[in-house]
C-alpha cells in the first residue's frame, strides 16, 4: 500500500492531523494505531475513567511502568497512556486546559519562530467549539466541543469558595492567558443534545466524521515496528497486526504522532538518535541525533485527601453502589449527573511565592478518595486534591529496553533529582493544606489520610512525598523542537538532518507548559497540518 502521508500514533495528535489532512481530496493518508477503534461505552462514559485510569486490566490503556525512581525511594511510577483511536484523550479527565502564555512566549525565545502565544492562539480558537460561544480567546465553529461542567458538585464549589476565603481569586476562564486563581475546568465534553455528556475525544471530535473519506485509511490493531528509509529519506512503516508483520509506503512523509513514550522509541528501534542507545542492541544506525528520548518532562504529583460523611460524590458501598446505578441511567437519559463528571472538578492554578510571574502549581480537586491511580480502593467517601509543580526543573529520558517492538520502552522521569522540584513540592502542598483547611470546606472534613497532620516539618513533607507523589500524566519534550544541538525537530517539526520524517505530538515541546497536555497537543497538530499543507495562519 502506498500513500501520500503515513501517520502512525491515532491519538490525539493523530486523529487532528488525519482529519485535517484528508479535508484535502487529493491527500491520500494512512493513519496506524495500535489500539482499538476508540468508540465503547467505557471511553464515551466520562467517569468510566475509573475503570480504565488503573489499567487492570489494561483497557484502551498502554499501562506503562518507569523504571526505579531514586527520588521516590526506589518506587516504579505508573504511566497510564491511552491506547486507541483518540489515544490519551479517550482515558484523560477531559480538562481542556492551554497553559500561561508565557510558557509559549518561551518557546519562540528559544528560538521555536511561530510558536508564541500569539502564533498559536489561532489553532487553539480553531480546533474550539466552546459551549461559551465565540471571543476574542475561544471559538465556536471547530472540532472539539469544549463544555462546562455538566452537574459540578456542592463540595466542588465549597473548594472554590475555600479558596477565595484564602485570598485566591475566582477565576472563570482559565484559557485566556494568564491562568492564576481557583474555578471550575472546562472540559472536553459533548453539548450538543446528540451527544450530550459523553466524551469528546479527539478521534470523536476529528476522526470518526472524516472515516468515510476515500482518501483516509485508518488502520486500528497495527502497531508500528520500523520506520523504513532509502539513504536518508523515510519511505514508510513497517508494522504488526496479530502475528503479520506487514507495511505501508509513504510518497511524501511518515509522521510520526506516538507520542513521549512511543515516537522516540520507534525512531530509536529504527536506528535514529545516540549510537549508545541504539548499537547496543545490535541495531544499524542510520541517523545520529542526540536529543531523540531526552528532556523528557512530566508533572509529579502530589495528593491530599480527606473522609467525608457526604455522600454526594463517588463513594465505594452498598449506598454508593445503588446510586451509581441511578445515575447511570439519568446520564443514558440527560448527559448530566454524576457519570457526566470529569472527577477532577476543581481547578487551581496559583504562586507559591507572590513574587513569580506565573503560577508555579496545579491543584485539581477530585469529588472522590484517590490513591495510587485508583488502583487502591477505600471504602466510604470523600474527596482529594492534587498539587504539581507546573514547571519542573528535573529532566529524565526514554530508551530501548530491547530491540523487540513490541516491548514497552525504558521510561525514567528523573523525578526529584533537581532539588528545586522537591521545595516546590513542599511549599505546593502546604498552600494546598491550607484551602483543604478553610471554614468553606469545615463540613466535609471527617478525617484526614495518607499520615497528613498538623504541624509537619519540611522533613515531613519531604518523606511524604518521596513516598507516595507519582506523575499526573503529562510527559513532553523527548523529540524536542529548537535550533540547538539536542533538538531533535525544527520548528517545523522536520526531524533534524533527514527527509520525508516530521514528529507531531507532545514530545516536541521543548519545554513543559503549566498545566494540562492535551488540548496543546492538538493545538499542536493544528498547526502542524497547515505547514504540511502550507497553508498561511
């Protein structure tokens, strides 16, 4: 098989790039994904999260482990990527989020020409149907329906007003550049009343009305092995279906939209980036190129939690589970109510030190008691707020484990080994305390968990959260773009020194944005469509 363009990754920068590419009838595209069609009831239901976050088993979820973590005592963090049609945006908590616009700004003085924040609003105002309607920040006429929350809870509320009575400011829009305060996330949900509350993945909002194009082929269950080059030229992808092992040829470009984890490890099984990383192995090189899996940066995450005798969130009991069966059914009927919940309900963005130009940390506030991932239970209710530092400073890499495809790839975060991360931590937990502990939220609290108490020392904090802090799910940066030495793609995503390869998903960032990766990524696709197509912003 051949075509103009093979795309190999169908999340979410695959499925934005697929669709936009084909709205040209002479683009012939292939899109491999190596997971399902990304359309069950499980991905469509947003707190079916739930069932698929702790990836046991691993549904719609690659489910990947890090290797030890000397930061976190020795631990193996959990990496939860999605795996199919829409990729992490099928298993996320749907908080569309774009970052300070700083964090862009940033990007262009490191030499990223195009990518300010002035250069990338218009993708994110085009990839938008905002249930806000169309300003100068948001639009209404795009893909993506962004929502307000369906049936936010009264604790929900009770946290922004905890944080007000704080001294934070309220904030309604945290998408219009400049983020800091507490609110409500918008999310990426559907409003409209054929689908209203279910997920708006980027395969739901992109891909799945571009299908019955006859210029797209999209290809699920195929997992890219190879890219496959004449000198220094991609040519095309090997990959694997069941057992076959099979390929597709691209005239014009492979892209590769696998995201963090995956692009740099297929650029390395194909002989591409350090020759200690890749010769090894007993695999050619074919191209040198330093930075392929470096700088990779994620969020660490931090996790507070409480009991609560309310019982007006998700809670784990025979009460709980007669509820859940009723909100099940007034969701099928309204797309409201509980299922309609992203769980992450309360948002903040906010200084450690009034000092900063920006906010330094995350709260996401979550209408149940979560531990490890949800992979540990408890029984009652409650409720629980995380805190990451938005800007970390420790930088880890992804590597082979193997010459097998197949095998997941060696992932190490790094996480805490730049001291500056750890003081971040600390102070974001204190101030994260701080709002748990004021008289807006004095009814829900019943008991305080996870050895949190009064008093606590930074050594205190520090053991906690050396002990218990694991990523929020934001990896960037291990095909970096810039105009250095490390970068492994130009500003136009053009992998450095060869043809015919782009990289078009969040591992291009050079350097993490504050806050939530998904809603940049398709910005990031966006954009990246119009400079294949060569089309002016």
């Amino acid at each position: 098989m051949s075509f103009d363009y093979v795309i190999v990754g169908g999340g979410s920068a695959g499925s934005t790039l697929a669709a936009r590419l084909t709205e040209d009838p002479n683009i012939r595209v292939c899109l491999l994904e190596a997971g399902g069609k990304g359309d069950h009831i499980l991905i469509r239901t947003p707190a079916a999260v739930v069932a698929m976050l702790p990836g046991r088993p691993k549904i719609s979820n690659w489910a990947f482990r890090t290797v030890a973590q000397p930061g976190l005592n020795g631990r193996k963090g959990y990496q939860p990527r999605g795996k199919a049609l829409g990729g992490s945006s099928a298993i996320n908590a749907m908080l569309y989020v774009r970052g300070h616009k700083s964090d862009y700004d940033g990007w262009a003085d490191l030499g990223c020409n195009g990518w300010s924040w002035d250069d990338v609003l218009p993708y994110f105002r085009k990839s938008e149907n905002n249930e806000r309607g169309e300003d100068a920040f948001h639009g209404a006429a795009g893909p993506l329906q962004v929502s307000e929350q369906k049936s936010q809870r009264p604790i929900t509320r009770a946290f922004v007003e905890a944080g007000t009575q704080m001294k934070h400011r309220a904030v309604a829009d945290f998408n219009a550049g400049d983020n800091e305060g507490i609110g409500l996330y918008q999310v990426t949900q559907f409003h409209d009343p054929a689908q209203n509350g279910e997920r708006c993945s980027a395969a739901a909002a992109y891909l799945f009305p571009a299908m019955g194009r006859p210029n797209l082929t999209v290809i699920t269950n195929a997992q890219a092995t190879k890219i496959l080059f004449q000198g220094k030229r991609a040519t095309g992808v090997t990959y694997r279906q069941g057992k076959t092992d099979k390929q597709v040829l691209a005239g014009k470009e492979v892209i590769l939209c696998g995201g963090t984890f995956n692009s740099p490890q297929l650029l390395q099984l194909s002989g591409v980036g350090r020759p200690a990383d890749i010769t090894s192995h007993g695999i050619a090189m074919v191209h040198e190129l330093p930075g392929v899996g470096q700088n990779l940066q994620d969020h660490l995450d931090v996790t507070l939690a409480y009991k609560t005798k309310d019982t007006d969130s998700f809670g784990i009991g025979i009460a709980g589970t007669i509820g859940l069966i009723k909100h099940i059914l007034n969701w099928r009927k309204t797309g409201t109510g509980m299922m309609a919940t992203p769980f992450a309900e309360g948002a903040a963005f906010l200084k450690t030190d009034p000092t900063l130009d920006r906010p330094d940390v995350q709260l996401h506030f979550v209408i149940a008691l979560v531990e490890e991932h949800a992979r540990k239970l408890h029984l009652g209710y409650g409720f629980s707020c995380h805190v990451c530092a938005v800007y970390p400073h420790s930088r880890g890499a992804v590597t082979l484990q193997s010459r097998d495809p197949m095998a997941a790839p060696a992932i190490d975060p790094k996480f805490l080994s730049d001291p500056r991360d750890l003081a971040t931590a600390i102070k974001g937990a204190r101030l994260t305390r701080d709002i748990l502990q004021a008289p807006a939220l004095a009814k829900y609290r019943h008991k305080e968990l996870f050895g949190i108490r009064d008093n606590m020392t930074d050594a205190d904090w520090e053991a906690h959260i050396r002990a218990h802090a694991d990523t929020i799910y934001h990896p960037v940066g291990t095909c970096k773009m810039g105009v250095d030495d490390m970068a492994v793609v130009d500003p136009q995503l053009r992998v450095r020194g060869l043809k015919g390869l782009r990289v078009v998903d969040a591992s291009i960032m050079p350097k993490l944005i504050g806050g939530n990766t998904n809603a940049p990524t398709i910005m990031i696709a966006e954009k990246a469509a119009d400079m294949i197509r060569n089309i002016a912003s």
